[in-house]
C-alpha cells in the first residue's frame, strides 16, 4: 500500500486541496508498473468520490498528461523566444552557496539537467535566478508554481482539456520525499482561472506570491522539509 496525494483546485479561493489516498502500490521501475499503480490510485479516489482525474506524468495513459509532464512542457522567453522545458528552467535557476545559475543547462535534456554533477556539489541551495530575477526558497513551491504556469499559459490547447478534469495526479511525486509537484501547479492554474485572477497574478513574480500567499501559508510543505529536497 502506499499513500499519494491528489490535487483538487479550491472552489472558492485561490488555492489547492491536496487529498492524500491509500491506495494498492505495484512495486518496480518499469513503465507498467507505474501505469498499474495510477490505476489504483485513481480508482480508490473514485471510491471516495473524486472523479475525472488526469495524470500528469511520463506515464500517463493520456497525450495531455504527458505532455504536460516538466520534462516535456516548454516555455519560450518574450525576449529571444528562446525555448526550453520546465525542468531545464528549474534546474537551470538554482543558485547555490558555491556557484549557479547554471543557464546552459537551459539548452540540455531534461533528464541530463536535472542529474547534472553541479547540482549535487555546489553546497546547500540558497536562492533561484531566473533570467536576472532572483526568488527565495520560501514558500516552498513559489518559483517552481510560477515557472509553469507561466509556461501552460502559452499553451492554449491545452489549456482548455484541462477544464474537463476535477483533480490531478503524479504518480512519481512523494511528499515525503519530495516538494515541488506539476500536478500541483497544474491545479494551482485552474484555482487562479477559477477566481478570474490568472491574468493579474502573471502580471509580475511579486503579484504571483501576493494571490497564492494565503495558500502558501497553509501548505504542508512549507514545514519541516530540508533544502536539499527541492
């Protein structure tokens, strides 16, 4: 058995209910497997009547959820039009007591990025860089939040099949291991869409946090989660 959380937009405020689910975990790294397991966790969140909850990883049964995957979701710069994942972004902004950024991890593969020797050997994590715009570590999920949903804006098609989905999933995510979740952000979108606040809150980093703090205040990842699982 393993515990999982689905993410569900709030209603009536912009934020995100994360529903933790007991579900049949089916052990291995092997694709099947994992597909096996969001099955289950989809099924017993039905159970309990969570419907019409879209995967979104490398392993889902769905193109939507896979591209939506931050190995895969691209955001391009107003500026150069440059173009790179989610992943790279993220990994590429980190700034580190012993070095970074380290942009060219901007051009590389997501995977390759993201297990770059630099980020394991440059001392604890202490801010992130992003094209000359510095963010703090705290609240836990800000830049990463911020970064794709700046990037899922740019891609309209997708936008609008995410509407026909009540929550989402990450079958890879463990909040006891890990902080940062695309299921998460995802959720987060359509919470800001919801209260007709998406527009005012992209309109600056700064106006972001001032519409999500509340729910960063109360998230359970802000407490008691070491830097070097970000």
């Amino acid at each position: 058995m393993a515990l999982r959380p689905i993410f569900i937009p709030n209603s009536d405020s912009v934020g995100v209910v994360e529903k933790m689910i007991d579900f049949k975990w089916h052990a291995g790294m092997a694709a099947s497997q994992k597909k096996k397991s969001i099955i289950e966790l989809h099924q017993a969140a039905n159970n309990i009547g969570i419907t019409n909850i879209l995967e979104i990883s490398s392993k889902s049964e769905t193109n939507l959820g896979v591209c939506l995957s931050a190995f895969n979701l691209l955001i391009k710069t107003k500026k150069y039009g440059n173009e790179f994942t989610v992943e790279t972004a993220f990994q590429g902004s980190k700034v580190f007591e012993q070095g970074g950024p380290y942009k060219d991890l901007f051009g590389m593969d997501s995977l390759a990025a993201k297990k770059d020797i630099r980020l394991k050997t440059s001392g604890n994590l202490v801010s992130f860089n992003f094209f000359g715009k510095n963010f703090p570590l705290t609240p836990r999920t800000y830049f990463y939040d911020w970064v794709y949903i700046n990037a899922l804006v740019q891609h309209h098609d997708y936008v609008l099949e995410l509407k026909k989905y009540n929550g989402f999933s990450d079958i890879e995510f463990n909040p006891k291991k890990s902080i940062n979740c695309q299921a998460h952000a995802v959720a987060l979108y359509l919470s800001l869409i919801k209260e007709n606040s998406l527009d005012n809150a992209l309109e600056s980093p700064e106006k972001f946090l001032s519409y999500t703090q509340y729910h960063y205040a109360n998230q359970d990842r802000n407490i008691g989660i070491q830097k070097s699982l970000i």
